[in-house]
C-alpha cells in the first residue's frame, strides 16, 4: 500500500513538473533587437537603443510621421529634404528625422521616409504609443 501511494505522489510530481515546464512562454521579439515586442518602440525593425525623438511611443526607425498627424506625407518629405546633408549640432537638423540615429541626416534617412509614404507610423509594442504625440512622453 505504502509503495502505490509513493509512486502516485511520484506521478504528481512528475506531472505537475512537466505541466509547470510546458507552461513556460518565452517573449517574443519580432526584430531580433534584445528588445521583447511588447517593451519593443519598433517592431519591425532592429533598434536596440530605442530611440524615440519625439516620445509617441514610436521609435524614430520607424516613424517617419515627424507631424505626428498619424500618416507619412508632404510635410514631413520637407522636413527631411530641409535637413538632408545636416549633422547633430546644424540648426537645420531635426533629430526625428535621423531615422538610423547616425547623427546625419542623409540617403538612407531620405530612403526610408520615401519608403513609408502614405502609411501610418509604426509599428510599436507599447500599449502607450499614439500617432499623435497625445500620451507623450511614451516610454516602456
């Protein structure tokens, strides 16, 4: 009697173990930057120092919407074309529009806003991000 009453115990415990390691879920991290989605400014592109210029709750890789009117157009084209060639410390650098946060803003800045025209900003993890800038400062 004393024996089947061990191996029951020793079933529970067995099952409860494989139960509690199967349980286990990892966090996901969309972009492979360190950074889990759900803490992550940008999902869908590596930015492990997240930055975010403007505070949305969108990082600047990828927000090309420098208005914050919620969608990629004319005026934000012009404050990168504005800023093109300008270096950290230039009156005519805007910091948002560094999308790589290289401290220039040149091609690859101007290529990535081309590249999002029309769209919405992001995406983004945070449950605080807004378009709008309205819940700013945003931050994980």
């Amino acid at each position: 009697m004393r024996l089947r009453s061990l191996k029951t115990f020793h079933g529970i415990l067995i099952a409860s173990a494989f139960i509690g390691w199967a349980g286990l879920a990892w966090a996901a991290d969309s972009d492979g930057d360190g950074i889990d989605d759900a803490a992550d400014n940008c999902t869908a592109a590596a930015n492990a120092s997240q930055i975010d210029t403007d505070q949305d709750g969108f990082g600047n890789a990828c927000d090309a919407d420098l208005d914050n009117d919620g969608v990629v157009g004319g005026t934000d084209f012009n404050t990168v074309v504005a800023g093109f060639g300008s270096v950290e410390g230039d009156p005519e650098f805007v910091a948002a529009a560094d999308h790589d946060g290289d401290g220039v803003i040149a091609g690859s800045d101007y290529g990535f806003h081309t590249s999002r025209a029309g769209l919405p900003v992001g995406p983004s993890g945070l449950a605080c991000a807004d378009a709008t800038g309205a819940t700013a400062p945003c931050r994980p």
